[in-house]
C-alpha cells in the first residue's frame, strides 16, 4: 500500500492490500517490546540454557501482555496479538534490508 492507497501488490487476486488498509496501528513502545521479544527468542534458540536470556523472555512477555493497549477493548483478540507480531517482524526486516 502506498500513500495514496494504490497497492503495489502484483498478485491481484491476493488478500495482501485489503489487509494492510485493516491493520492496526500499535504503540511504538509495544511494537519494540515486541521485537526484543523476537530476537531474545531467537537467541533463546540458539543457546537453550541461557538463563538470562530466559529472564529476559519473561520479562518481555510481561511487559507485552500488560501494556495498556490491550486494556481496550479494540486489542483483545488474538488476531491483534497475531498482527503486533507480525508488524514486529517486518519492522525487523525492513531495518535488515536498510543496514545492508
């Protein structure tokens, strides 16, 4: 989707830019919890017995599941839980391709 709500998406019979017009918008704070998250997660894989990065984890998990956004009764549903994830995964992409 660009600013002028034109989608790039090639694959016209794709679902890709109908879900992008519905995605939520999360709090910065939430969204980059969400990404220390996903990398101390994938450390956590590649060293299993790190206990600080097991901390860590469940230190974040906290933090994510108590943050205020999902007090409202916009961001109850597993699929905004689903989405934050995925909108934290492509943030960390998209900062990937730009050091690169």
């Amino acid at each position: 989707m660009v600013p002028g709500g034109a989608c790039l998406d090639v694959d016209q019979n794709s679902n890709t830019c109908s879900n992008q017009a519905m995605a939520r918008i999360f709090p910065p704070d939430l969204v980059q919890a969400q990404r220390e998250w996903t990398r101390t997660y994938d450390a956590l894989a590649l060293q299993p017995f790190r206990t600080v990065l097991r901390r860590r984890l469940q230190l974040l998990s906290s933090r994510i599941a108590r943050h205020p956004y999902w007090s409202a009764a916009a961001g109850r549903s597993s699929a905004d839980r689903t989405e934050l994830r995925r909108q934290a995964r492509a943030a960390e992409q998209h900062e990937k391709r730009r050091a690169a």
